[in-house]
C-alpha cells in the first residue's frame, strides 16, 4: 500500500499526542464539509437504485452527457488497467502515486514523464494520464493542450485519462464537456471539494460504451444508497457550490502569503492546498508534526504539501508554528 496523506492515527501514536489535539492539513480536502441531509430509513434498508437522480444530478453539476459513479475515484484507477491489452503508458509526473502503481501492478510498462518530455514521447504511448489541477505541484494544463493530446492518442486507440480530483473550483478547465470522445476519460473526486471524502463516492466521464465495460468491472451497488441521497444533495446545492469555492480560494491565497512571510514561497498549488518544494521539507515536517501540525510530506522530491486551515484558531497556530520555526531552527 502507498503512503497517502490523512494518516492521523499513525502520528497520534508516533507522535504521542491526542487525535483531537492535531491540526490535519495532509490530505488536501475542503475543510468545511457540506451539511449532511436527513437520510430516509430506507436508504439503509434496501439495495441501491441506479434511477433515483444521481447520475442526472452529476451530469448537471460537471456539463457532461453520461456519468458512471463508483466508490471513490480510486475504484477507477484501479479498474481501468482491466479494460485494455498490456501497452505503453506515460503518467505526467509528479503526480498521485495510486496511477502509476495501477498500470504497472496490471503489467503495463509505465514511463513518467515531465510536462516538457510529454509531446517527444506521446506517439509512443498507448496511454497518458494526467492529473489536472496536479496533486501535489498543482499545475495547471489548458483544455487546448490536453484536447490536442487526446486526438494524437485517440488516432492510434489510445486514451488519454485526466484526473480532475482538484477541479471544482476551476470549471472552465475540465474537459468534462468533451467526456463523450472516444478515448478520452475523465475522473472526478467527490469528497475533496465537499469536504466529505469518507463518503467514498467519484464519478467516471467517457464515452458510453467505455462506461458500460467499466461498469461490468465495478459491479452492482458500488455506491451505497446512503452515499447516492447524500451525493445528489450536494451536487445540487447551487448555493453552497459558490460558497465553498470563494472561501477556499481566499484560503489558498491566504496560505500562500503565511508561507511567504516566512520565506517559503510555494511553488505550485490550486484552490485547496500549496505545494512547497524545499531542502528542508523533512526538518519543516518534522517540526510541525511535534507541534500537532500533519503535513504532507514527499521524500522523493524533498517537498511537503500544505492543506487549508479552516478555522481562525488554526490559521493562528499554524503561525505561530512557522514562527517558532524561523527562531529555533538555524
């Protein structure tokens, strides 16, 4: 199993302090969950339904035709490896580490590839995967560019798959308009924009006749009946929709100029983390942690990520914390 971030219970006992007592900013959600509906008895007592309005709710809130939900997007990434041969697959990196180890654990050959190395290797690939915003540098691509991937891929049976996990509050970059082209899959998260990742709920966009072999993949009542009453709320809180991005996006901008202050100017991000490449990441990550602050740290590329505080008291302690580090550490 990969690391992820999220581990509280792990650091509560390495690190010997309560799990109330944290300040969890490891794993990039929204930290102001959406309010939970009143849940009818009998989405817990019978089988799911696949026709009470999820699906029309998701194709609404993304702008795209046909939608396939499944438990969390991870589900996805672990069954699309199924639905084609062995092949060549490229996975811009630095990225969500589950995509990779998806396509290679299914016995394809998998080469990561930098942004710049993507257009010299592309015509070799029978796959590109992309996540869009990128978790954790948090770059962006335009829809002009993927699009233009996407044709090159499609030309030869390719596909090109772009994970939107951290896209709600950027709309006018998804592809999920063009989800209905062959050989072009679109993953979006549910619980990062909505604050209620322990849902397990993510939807797949493509075509119809890829939805329909993932869905013999994924199998009956994926998603729970709870989970689909829950879901369908959401997606269709228009108001809380506006609300949740403008908050985050002060946020964001917020947690950028905290971390300037102490001269540790990110070098990427997106509406609900920054991203911050340092020598020092691990001693940063250390640090904090004795203090009850969880980060998200990459030893791979000496960088941590930095979820958004929600609360003024956290905004407060985690100054304070980059404020004990700038006397004590030399």
């Amino acid at each position: 199993m990969l690391e992820h971030g999220g581990r509280l219970r792990k650091a509560a006992l390495e690190y010997g302090i309560a799990e109330a007592d944290w300040l969890d900013l490891s794993s990039g959600l929204a930290p102001w969950p959406f309010g939970v509906p009143e849940i009818a008895l009998r989405a817990w007592a019978r089988l799911p339904e696949t026709d009470d309005g999820l699906e029309q709710a998701a194709c609404e809130y993304y702008g795209t035709a046909q939608v396939l939900p499944v438990a969390g997007s991870q589900m996805a990434i672990q069954l699309l490896p199924r639905l084609r041969r062995a092949g060549k697959v490229g996975v811009l990196s630095p990225c969500y580490a589950e995509h990779a180890q998806a396509w290679r654990r299914s016995g394809y050959i998998v080469r990561e590839v930098v942004e710049q190395e993507v257009d010299f290797f592309i015509d070799s690939l029978d796959v590109l995967v992309v996540v869009n915003p990128n978790n954790p540098t948090g770059l962006h691509l335009t829809p002009e560019r993927l699009l233009d991937w996407h044709s090159r891929l499609a030309q030869r049976g390719g596909w090109l798959v772009v994970d939107e996990a951290f896209m709600d509050n950027t709309p006018h970059l998804s592809l999920a308009p063009f989800a209905h082209r062959v050989g072009l899959v679109v993953l979006r998260s549910f619980g990062k924009f909505f604050g209620l990742a322990g849902v397990r709920l993510g939807f797949v966009l493509a075509e119809r006749k890829l939805l329909k072999l993932l869905a013999e993949q994924v199998g009956p009542w994926a998603v729970s009946g709870p989970t689909r009453v829950l879901g369908q709320a959401c997606l269709r809180d228009t108001e809380g929709h506006s609300r949740q991005r403008q908050r985050s996006e002060v946020a964001s901008e917020r947690l950028a100029t905290l971390l300037e202050k102490y001269a540790f100017k990110p070098q990427g991000g997106c509406a609900l983390f920054q991203w911050l490449s340092t020598q020092r990441a691990e001693e940063l990550y250390e640090f904090m942690a004795r203090r009850g602050i969880l980060l998200r740290l990459f030893t791979h590329n000496s960088s941590v990520r930095f979820g958004l505080p929600g609360e003024e008291a956290d905004w407060l302690r985690l100054d304070q914390a980059f404020d004990a580090f700038a006397k004590e550490v030399p």
